[in-house]
C-alpha cells in the first residue's frame, strides 16, 4: 500500500494535485490543488486487494481518475476534482469490507475499529501500525460533495457476451458476510470410534454442500464459504473447531435476507444433531443500492456522446460506489472483463474498452459542467 501511495501520489503531485493520505489510509489528490470554496466532484475506487487477486479490480479505476485529470489539462470546469483511491474495500483482512469509504461517508464507528485481524490486531490498532490516527477518522469525511463517480471493471461475463466496450451500471446487489463456527470436541483420530464424534470440520462440511444447494435451488443468489479454519488442524486430531465466512448476494434484499436466515436455521440444525456448539457472527448486512439517475443519465449521454452503444448493467460483487451512494449521487460506470474473469490473476481489460472510459469519463465532466455553470 505504500508503495502505490507513493507512485500514485508522485503521478497526482507531478499534475498538480494536492495529495494526503487521510487518517483511514485512502489516497487523495484534489485539482486543481489551490484551495477554493467551489464544489467537488469524487472519482475513485479502491487499492486494496484479495490475495492472488488480478492487476484490475480497484485499481483501474483509480489509475483513471488520475488519467482523467491529465487529460483535462488546463481546461477549466466549475468544479474540483478529487481522486480517491480506498484503503480497504475487499475486507479481506478484518472480514468487513468498505473500510476506506465508511470514512468518507462518515459511518465507521467504535466497533468497527475494534474489529480484529487472524492474529489480533485491531483496525485502529493496523491504522496505528501505518503512521495514522484513528482518532482523527471523522476528518476523512467528506460533507458537501456534487456526487461521486466509480469507473470499474465489470469482474462477470455480461459486457463481453454483449460485444460492448462499456456498461452503465443501474444498481449494486446487497451483500450479507458473516462468520459461522461450528465447535465441538478435539480426539484422536485412531481411538475415538466414529459414533458419538464431535467433529467440527465434519459438520462444518456438512453446512458447506447444503449452502451451495439452497443457492443453487434460487435465481439470482449466489452464496460462498471461501474461507475456513481448522483448530487444531493436526492431521490426526479430530477437529475441535472450524470458522468459515459466508458470504451471500441477491438483487432483491428480501430473498438475501430470507435466505441468510434458511443458512443460519441449517447450521443450526447440523450443529445440534450433531453435538455441536454453533455461533454466527454478522459481519455485513448491505442492501441492493441504486445509481443516481441524475447523475448516471449524465454518464449515458457522455457514452452515447463518445460513440460507444449504451448498455446498462447490474452489478453483482460490491463497490464502494454503494457507500458513497448513502451521501451523495453516485454513479458507475464498467469496463468489459475479458472471459469474465475477476479475483484471479488472469483478470485482464483491454486497451480500446480503456480508451472508451477516458472518452465517455471526459464527456460526463463536460456533461457535469454544462448543469453546474
Ligand atoms: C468485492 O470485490 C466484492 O466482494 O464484491
Ligand atoms: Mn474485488
Ligand atoms: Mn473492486
């Protein structure tokens, strides 16, 4: 992360940007850089990552932000710009995504920062770690912006079954992550007998295969459990405990919302028949987010605009777009994912879709303009 900050920062600061890095370690440069009391309009996406991730998700749209402002040049818009990019928007590390953007908007609170990592360490005690205060983090907050815009890549198939460079993004599926652990009792693998076990991992993977068919049985849900750990995780020790995340998404919050409590029922119901001890640990309860339509109508001209044909998409995995949209007009625009790859190293773009995002994100500043002056 420092690393990026201090490339990105050199590119913003060659520009002419003023740059900091706020007190919840996003990057952040604002042109023009004199202080002014004109209105700002954010650009960003996030830095972070998941592990063994592609070159893209996040980082593309930050690198553009940054583009954009290179390519404006001297010209003059009634607005400033600021380029944001996020800290942590994956929540790989403390399983809560969108860290960096609830600073923005104002929504990170006590238990927040008191959330721990795998090996103990708080969020405010990493922020710490990182040269920043976490006292400080309401200053992150931004009051009194035009509105918010995300360039991203679309990480699914759509775009490109489509032969379509761009995607208007109209809305952002809910998301509900949380942690289950199922507890039981350690043995020995070669004396206990196989009635009476109580084995974690056991009812665990029972948990995993109903999950995955109760989402298979529903349009549009997806449910994962990508992540467990096995205690003590000795070969021929029979599991004491297994912690596993869920993470499950649908459009419609009802059926999300339906459906976390059918996968909280089952383990349940696992962990009993089975003599375990269960507990589930909400982590994330965000709801399906709409685009600004102001502000996306805007995006859609400026694409028509540039001559790319207009496609609007739903969006699927999470963006800090659905934060930002809390506080201000948001709106997003996608980028087509060759194969549909994403969270993976061969995640890719392709230099004529990037091309088409500087042309139509050019378009919507001049389009942004035109309303404001
Ligand atoms: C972010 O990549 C997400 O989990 O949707
Ligand atoms: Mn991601
Ligand atoms: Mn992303």
């Amino acid at each position: 992360m420092r690393d990026v900050h201090a490339r990105l920062a050199a590119w913003m600061t060659r520009l002419g940007m003023s740059v900091r890095v706020d007190a919840a370690g996003n990057l952040r440069g604002v042109h023009p850089a004199a202080p002014s009391t004109v209105r700002r309009l954010l650009i960003g996406s996030h830095l972070d990552t998941v592990a063994r991730a592609g070159a893209f998700d996040g980082v593309l749209g930050v690198v553009l932000g940054i583009a954009l402002v290179q390519l404006l040049g001297r010209r003059q818009h009634p607005f400033s710009i600021e380029v944001v990019g996020f800290s942590d928007e994956e929540g790989v590390r403390f399983g809560v995504p969108f860290i960096g953007s609830r600073a923005l908007a104002g929504t990170i609170d006590r238990d927040l920062l008191e959330r721990r990592d795998t090996s103990g360490r708080s969020v405010a005690e990493a922020i710490r770690d990182y040269g920043l205060d976490p006292d400080a983090i309401s200053e992150a907050r931004v009051a009194d912006a035009i509105g918010y815009l995300e360039l991203h890549i679309e990480q699914g198939p759509v775009l490109e079954r489509l032969n379509a460079a761009l995607g208007i993004v109209t809305a952002i599926a809910g998301q509900t992550r949380a942690q289950v652990t199922f507890t039981g009792m350690a043995g020995h693998a070669g004396t206990t007998p196989m009635r009476g076990r109580r084995d974690a991992l056991a009812g665990a993977a029972e948990w995993i295969g109903a999950v995955e068919r109760d989402a298979q049985g529903v349009t549009g849900l997806v449910a994962t459990i990508a992540h467990v750990e096995v205690e003590p995780g000795a070969g021929n020790v029979i599991a004491r405990r297994c912690r596993a995340t869920i993470d499950i998404r649908h459009a419609d919050d009802g059926v999300r919302a339906d459906a976390a409590r059918r996968m909280a029922a089952t383990a349940k119901e696992i962990a009993s028949r089975r003599g375990l001890d269960i507990e589930w640990e909400p982590r994330l309860d965000q709801g399906t987010v709409a685009m600004d339509p102001a502000l996306t109508a805007m995006l859609e001209r400026a694409v028509v605009r540039s001559g790319t044909p207009l496609h609007r998409v739903a969006s699927g995995a999470g963006h800090d777009a659905m934060i930002m949209a809390a506080r201000m007009p948001a709106a997003m625009l996608f980028l087509r994912s060759p194969g549909g790859i994403s969270h993976h190293p061969d995640e890719s773009v392709m230099e004529e879709d990037v091309a088409a995002a500087l042309a139509a994100g050019l378009n919507f500043l001049d389009e942004l303009a035109g309303t404001l002056s």
